[in-house]
C-alpha cells in the first residue's frame, strides 16, 4: 500500500471518529458551555478567578483544601501540604509596579501563579515578581508550557521555579478534581465544563474515549503511525501556501473594496505576535485598525485599535477614552482598544475549512469587525479627539 493510500485511509478513520462524537455531543448537550456562552475563554482574569475558586479551601465548591493537596502535589518543587485549611489564595494582588494573577499564601508557604493565556509579558515582570516575593515559588503558568521571554525574567534565571500548562498539568488537576467530586453533580459538571473549554483553547480532543479512539487508529498497525507522522511533519508547511495563496489576496480585495490600505508586517509565520494593519492615512493619522497572531502558524487571532503602543502621537486622552469602551479585559495589555474575533479565534479548523470551501464567510467575518472597529473611530473623531 504506498503512502497515499496510507493517508487517505487513516483519515478517513479519523474523520468517522470525530463526526460520530459531534453526533453524540449533540444528543448529549455537551456542545453546550456556559463559559463559552459568555465569551471568557480567553480572558485570562476570568482563568484566574475560576482556578483561585478551586484552590481556595474556603471556596464555594465546599470540598475544603482537598483541590489545593491535589494542585501542590503536581508541583515539581517541595510544598508543604500540611494544615492547608488556612491558606489564603487572592487575585490580583497589587505589589509595586504590577499585581500578581494568583497569590496563594499560608503555612509559612507563598505561591505566586503568573497566568498566560495570550497576553504578551510586561518587561521584567517575572523579575519583579521576584523582587517582591523572593522566597516564594513562582510559577509560569501558560498554555502550552512555554517558556517566558528573556525581558520578563529580566535574565535572572531563578525568576521562576516551575513552568505549568493547561494542555497538561491544570486539565490533570482538573480531571483529578472531577473524580473527587463524583458525588456532587453541580461541581461535576462545572468542572467537566471547564475542562472542555481548557480542551477547546490547547486543541484536544473533547472526550477522553474520542482521544483514545484516535490513538488507538494511529498506532494499530505501521501504516497507520507512518501516515500520522508524516501529516505531522508537513502541516505546519502547508500553511505560508495558504496565507500566500488564498488569504494574503482575500484580504487584499477587502481593504481595496471598503477603502483601505493594507500593510502585511513581514510574515513570519512560525513566530507569534504578527500581523496586518488596514489604514486610512489621509484621515487617520494616528490610529489603525490591527490584526494580531498570538501563537505561530495563523494561530488565535485579535483585533483592535492598538494606539499609544504602535504610535506616539496618541495621546493620553484618546488612550484612555478607547480603553473605556472595552467590555471586557485586555489580553494585550498594551494596545488601547482590543476584541476577540468571535469567529476563528481558536477554532482553527474552522478558518482553514473557509478558506478553501466558504471564502465569503471569512471576507464577511473580517469586514464586519474592521467596519466596527471604523466606527469606534469615526466616533471618536466626533467626540474631538485626533485620531
């Protein structure tokens, strides 16, 4: 069998996997998420608070420190896990300079959680973490487990003890959270309900028996693990094709069709934080409209007015009048104005199935929110400010 029909063949297996679990999530009800429902995947306050409520021994979820001695037990580093009752876990505490995501405190034990869902870091801010609790274990809690740049820790190596990610270590703890709480539906399925959406940002399958049905299709026989590793190792190549061929000419005749100009910043798409920006420079002399790839590879996508950041000739006011009318928190903590894109914001599927089989949908996605995003300006214009 050559390696085409090894590739057909494991696909379609896999493809007959994961539709006949849409069907049963649909029967089920568990494409329905209440975090979904009200947009805080992404928001990584909402993270913190929802992790500090499990961890907390006085929290709601009435099971005491018994999540806490789970999540401490996970840790690399030793913690003591005794006479855990009165610990004390807050967010957002201010220190100088910053404030912490999770500070857990107690039995002569402190923990600090920097939480990274896409915002980027702020210079020396694991270093000032540091500096103000240097006894404490800090720990850099992200997605994927990556690693913090060079201008958080400031070059100081002992600027953190542990790196955690939710793809792994909190969807453990999570699971682990779940089985303590068999007896106690509501808290249950909170909990299975937070583990899905954790599943939906890092990209993993929804249910443990999907997951293990896929896994047992790859490595059931050469052919099939062959097939695996080689789309494995030839996606992520696939995807400047895509961007050179289909999207960077889509939005192309998007800017040309409403009236934009559009500047590509050099793509370097195996890198995070890059992007486009649509202009008007004859009436907007300070503002853009931007959109921004937090992860590598046309990976979870925002949008917004960046402002003082990208241009100096923002001034204080407008900054400030543009950050009022967020709803929700910033996840780019330096732009003035930021939205999630309610489409293809992690579902990268999606964009991808678009982009060859329903282009109108993505030029409809994106012109509506440069269109809304235009109009946060025209009407910041009117209010008085240069914009």
């Amino acid at each position: 069998m050559d390696n085409t029909k090894n590739l057909d063949k494991l696909l379609t297996e896999i493809n007959h996997i994961r539709k006949k679990h849409d069907e049963i999530a649909k029967i089920t009800g568990e494409n329905f998420n209440i975090f979904q429902t009200l947009r805080l995947q992404s928001d990584e306050c909402s993270h913190s608070r929802v992790i500090a409520e499990f961890l907390n021994p006085n929290g709601s979820h009435g099971r005491g420190s018994e999540f806490l001695e789970l999540f401490l037990n996970l840790l690399e580093v030793n913690v003591n896990t005794q006479n855990l009752k009165k610990t004390q876990v807050k967010t957002e505490k201010s220190i100088e300079n910053g404030r912490v995501d999770i500070l857990i405190t107690g039995n002569q034990t402190t923990i600090v959680i920097e939480n990274k869902i896409y915002a980027a870091d702020q210079p020396r801010q694991l270093a000032r973490y540091r500096e103000a609790y240097p006894k404490a274990t800090i720990i850099y809690l992200t997605l994927d487990g990556r690693e913090p740049p060079d201008s958080s820790t400031d070059g100081n190596k002992n600027a953190y003890n542990e790196l955690l990610s939710y793809e792994n270590h909190i969807i453990k703890w999570l699971e682990q959270c779940k089985e303590k709480s068999v007896k106690f539906p509501y808290l249950r399925e909170t909990i299975a309900q937070y583990i899905n959406i954790l599943k939906y940002l890092t990209g993993q399958a929804r249910s443990r028996q999907m997951q293990d049905e896929i896994i047992e299709t790859i490595f059931k026989d050469a052919n099939s693990i062959s097939a695996a590793f080689f789309i494995s190792q030839n996606f992520n190549n696939t995807i400047p094709q895509v961007f050179d061929k289909k999207f960077k000419p889509l939005i192309s005749e998007i800017a040309k069709e409403i009236g934009f100009e559009l500047i590509i910043s050099s793509p370097n798409l195996h890198k995070a934080w890059w992007g486009f920006d649509f202009i008007k420079p004859e009436e907007w002399k300070v503002l853009k409209i931007r959109f921004e790839f937090a992860r590598p590879y046309l990976q979870d996508i925002f949008c917004g007015l960046p402002g003082k950041c990208h241009n100096k000739n923002c001034s204080n006011e407008l900054d400030k009048y543009l950050r009022n009318l967020s709803s929700n928190s910033n996840p780019l903590s330096n732009w003035s104005f930021v939205q999630d894109m309610d489409n293809y914001r992690n579902r990268n599927e999606e964009f991808f199935i678009d982009i060859f089989t329903n282009e109108q949908n993505i030029r409809d996605v994106f012109e509506s929110k440069i269109k809304e995003l235009s109009l946060i300006v025209e009407n910041a214009k009117k209010q008085g400010y240069s914009v």
